[in-house]
C-alpha cells in the first residue's frame, strides 16, 4: 500500500482542477468533492475513467477498508 494514492492526490498530481475533472467526465465538482473527501464512492466505471483521466492505475487509488468491506456484505 505504500504505492497508493489519494483520489485527490492523483488529480492534483495530474494538474488537473475540480472543473476540469468534471468538464471531462460530466460528474459534478460536489460529487467528485464528495469522492475525494470519502462522504461518497465512485462506482467502478467511474473509478476506471477518473484512472485513465489521471494516468493511474486502479491499484494506486487508495479506496478505504469499510468501503470494500461494505460492498461484500451487501
């Protein structure tokens, strides 16, 4: 894990702005907030576009223990 990366991190790292993020992928800068601080979780398709937007590979975005644990039990 000592790879990973924040959502926030790997845009910043990109140069990349709130409003560009969301110029590119149509998800408003509240949501990709929301993401970026954990209040909410991208979906997978989502996690791979803002991947391939920020020139990541899914492995080096850091996604909390709960979330993981949240979706095998439901």
């Amino acid at each position: 894990m000592a790879n990973t990366i924040t959502l926030k991190a790997a845009r910043v790292n990109a140069q990349l702005t709130l409003s560009d993020v969301r110029a590119e992928t149509g998800v408003s800068v509240q949501t990709l907030s929301s993401w970026e601080n954990y209040k909410t979780f991208p979906t997978a398709m989502q996690l791979r576009m803002l991947c391939k937007l920020y020139g990541r590979r899914m492995d080096d975005i850091f996604i909390p223990d709960t979330l993981a644990k949240s979706k095998q039990e439901g």
